[in-house]
C-alpha cells in the first residue's frame, strides 16, 4: 500500500485545493490571502460592480500579483499573444486557400 501525504487549502469549512508539496499549497493560501483582501479594496472603487465580480477580480489580480506588481512599478512586459493570434489567422487563410 502506497502512503500519498497531500496538503488540503481549506477556507471556511471549504476544501478549495489540493497539493503534493507544503510550499505550493503555502502559496496558494496566501493568493487567497491577497484575493481576500483586494475584495473590500475594489469594492470601494465603486465601479458598480457585483460581490461577484469584485471577487473575481480580486482572485485575478491576486494570481497575477507579479505581472501586477510590475505593472504598477512601471515595468511593461512586451507578451507574444497577439502574435500568435496573427498567426493562426494566417494558418487558417493559407488553409482556406
């Protein structure tokens, strides 16, 4: 018999994700930390936006804290996605062709 240790991210009697290492699981937490705490940040925006979507913002920016933290330190990260995306459109004339 196979001995598995899992770590287990529960919040408020939820289990909201499952990890083989503490360190992924450490992190995860504290993502939901960060996501918890931008909810009442963006919220006072008043941008008009449900609890909903302000928690789904929250979550968002707080699984991109480092592109964020970049962003707003005015560092600009130069992405290859619309690229690829001109690229499949390419492919897909040449096939239409």
């Amino acid at each position: 018999m196979a001995v598995i240790t899992q770590f287990v991210v529960v919040r408020e009697g939820v289990e909201k994700m499952t990890f083989i290492s503490k360190k992924e699981a450490d992190a995860y937490d504290k993502m939901l930390d960060i996501s918890d705490n931008l909810v009442p940040f963006i919220a006072k925006a008043d941008l008009g936006l449900d609890e909903n979507k302000c928690e789904q913002l929250a979550f968002y920016l707080a699984n991109h804290k480092d592109e964020l933290s970049n962003l707003l330190k005015g560092i600009v990260q130069v992405k290859n996605a619309p690229a690829a995306k001109s690229k499949k459109v390419t492919a897909k004339n040449t096939s239409a062709e």
